[in-house]
C-alpha cells in the first residue's frame, strides 16, 4: 500500500536517499529541509531515479515551521502514515569545553526537533488509529562515546523518547515508533561536526587536545575502513524495510558493525520487542 510519507533533513546524506528509496517504491514522499536554497542534491536524485518528491520547507528547530509542513500535507492528503525524523547533527567538544548555547542546540536540533515534529503528527496518526513513527538515532544512542557526551546524551533522550511511546501510544492507538540505530554513514556529517570545531576556535589547546587527537586519528581510521561506515543507500534500505514491516522493531541497527559495538545492550532483545513487552505487562496491566 503506498503512504503518505514526512521525512526531515533531506537536503543531504542519509535523508536524500531514504525519501528517494521510499519514491522509487511507489509512496508518496514529503522531503523537508529547513533550507530550501539547498534542494539540488535532493532534486538531482530525484531527476537520476525518476521519481517525484514533494520538497516542503521544515525547520525541526522551529515549532511553526513544523505545524505548517504537517499542515500543509494534511491539507492535501488528509493524513501521514509515516514520520522519519532524520534531521540531526553531530557535535564534538567536552562538557567543559561547549558553551551554554552550543548545550543547547545540539539537544534541540537532535531531540526537541524529534519531539517537535512527533508532537505535530500525533494527533492525526491517533485519529486515523494507525502510523509509525522512524528516529534516526544513533550508536550514540546506546553507547557513549568519547568526546560525543553532548551528541551522545540527546541521541539517548531519542532512545528512551522512542522507548516510551512504544510502551503505550502502540498498544492503544496502533502507531508505531522505530529507533534506528546506524554506525558510521558515509555523508558530510562527520565533516560537519570538524568544521563546527573550526568555526569555533579548533582544537583547543587544553588538557583534553592529546586525548581528542587520539580519537580525531582514530575516527580518520575508521572512516577508511570498510566496516565502521556504510553507504547512505545501505542504511537507508534498513528504513525502508522498516516502513515496509507490518510488525516493525522497537529498535533496529543498520550494520554489522554498529550491531557488534552495541551488542552488550541489545543482544537479549536485539528487536525492543521483549522489552517493550516487560513495561506494558509491568506499568499496564
Ligand atoms: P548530514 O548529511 O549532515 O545530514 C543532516 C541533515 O539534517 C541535513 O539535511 C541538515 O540540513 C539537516 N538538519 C540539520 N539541522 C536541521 C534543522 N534545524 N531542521 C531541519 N533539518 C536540519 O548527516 P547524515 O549522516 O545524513 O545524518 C542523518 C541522520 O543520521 C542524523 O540524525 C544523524 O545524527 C544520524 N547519524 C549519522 C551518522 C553518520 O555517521 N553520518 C551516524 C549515526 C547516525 P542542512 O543541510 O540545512 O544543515
């Protein structure tokens, strides 16, 4: 059955090739970015995979450009099937080091943006009595990273936002809620997050330098490497075979390598369902 399809941050990477994958099967795609000077890359995809997308302005940080995008598609649609909250981004500095205002962001882009957009949706997937809402989350959801405390900690706020909704909005009112959990994808957001260090004074010369060069080093190793990152096509085709689950994970990794790095949480309930399972039988019954 085709659906009625929102995904955000699709001016680039992984967004780019989950709202043209979803177009080539035959749904009927909603691709929002916050900048709409920036839909070349998206419209290029589109034109190379003969696919149609409806491009919409969305700006996960800000609520009335939210309800005006789900306005908008329930004006013409009547309804969404589908939330793919994939817009985020990445941030590297210490606790001590990011200011009060970079706190903040890095938790409203990545989380209070999902929540927003979640916010929006809900009402017309509880009517309808039917949905399912995707986040793409992160490793960084489950396993805390060096340097990535901040990044980390609102991808975890995404974890246990998705976890929650899974416990009572699904057994009530049929809506789905997916965590997505990739390793490394091979897009601009690990260069993103360097020139943010850039843009902000670079490495600062302090006690943590030694230590960030090691993971800096490290992290240009992983990315040569063939296993830790995964083609955006690759890891969007684990969304789509989530959109297209009749009985989808609460929780699903998108690699053999983030599978194996996360493993020593999820290998007892690899899918979210058996704990999902535990809270409703605990807190519902
Ligand atoms: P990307 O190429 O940097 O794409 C991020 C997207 O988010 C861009 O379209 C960006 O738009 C958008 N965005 C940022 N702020 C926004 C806002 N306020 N409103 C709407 N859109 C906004 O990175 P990606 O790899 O495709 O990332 C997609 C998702 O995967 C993110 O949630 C990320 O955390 C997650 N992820 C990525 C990796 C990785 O290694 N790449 C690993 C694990 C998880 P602009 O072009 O306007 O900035």
């Amino acid at each position: 059955m085709s659906k009625i399809i929102l995904v955000t941050g699709t001016s680039t990477g992984l967004g780019i090739d989950i709202a043209v994958q979803l177009a080539e099967i035959g749904h009927t795609v909603y691709a929002t970015m916050r900048n709409l000077d920036k839909r070349g890359a998206l419209d290029a995809a589109a034109k190379a995979a003969n696919v149609s997308l409806n491009v919409l302005k969305l700006d996960v940080q800000k609520r009335e450009s939210v309800s005006d995008a789900v306005a908008r598609i329930i004006a013409v649609e009547g309804r969404i099937d589908v939330l793919i909250n994939n817009a985020g981004a990445g941030f590297v500095r210490t606790t001590e080091q990011a200011s009060e205002d970079e706190i903040n962001w890095v938790m409203d882009v990545n989380f209070h943006g999902v929540v927003r957009a979640t916010k929006a949706v809900l009402p017309h997937m509880r009517a309808a009595r039917s949905g399912h809402i995707i986040n793409i989350t992160s490793v960084g959801g489950l396993v805390g990273q060096p340097f990535n405390e901040l990044y980390c900690a609102a991808k975890f706020a995404v974890e246990g936002y998705t976890e929650a909704l899974a416990s009572y909005v699904t057994p009530s009112f049929g809506i789905n809620f997916t965590a997505v959990e990739p390793g490394g994808i091979r897009t601009e957001f690990a260069n993103n997050v360097m020139a943010g260090v850039a843009a902000t004074g670079g490495m600062l010369d302090d006690e943590y330098k030694p230590i960030l060069e090691k993971y800096i080093g490290g992290s240009s190793t992983r990315q040569g490497a063939s296993d830790a990152y995964q083609d955006s096509h690759e890891c969007a085709a684990v969304v789509t075979g989530v959109v297209a689950n009749p009985n989808p994970p609460v929780r699903i990794r998108t690699s053999a390598w983030a599978e194996e790095l996360t493993s020593l949480k999820t290998s007892t309930d690899p899918d979210g369902k058996k704990l999902q399972a535990l809270v409703i039988e605990r807190f519902l019954n």
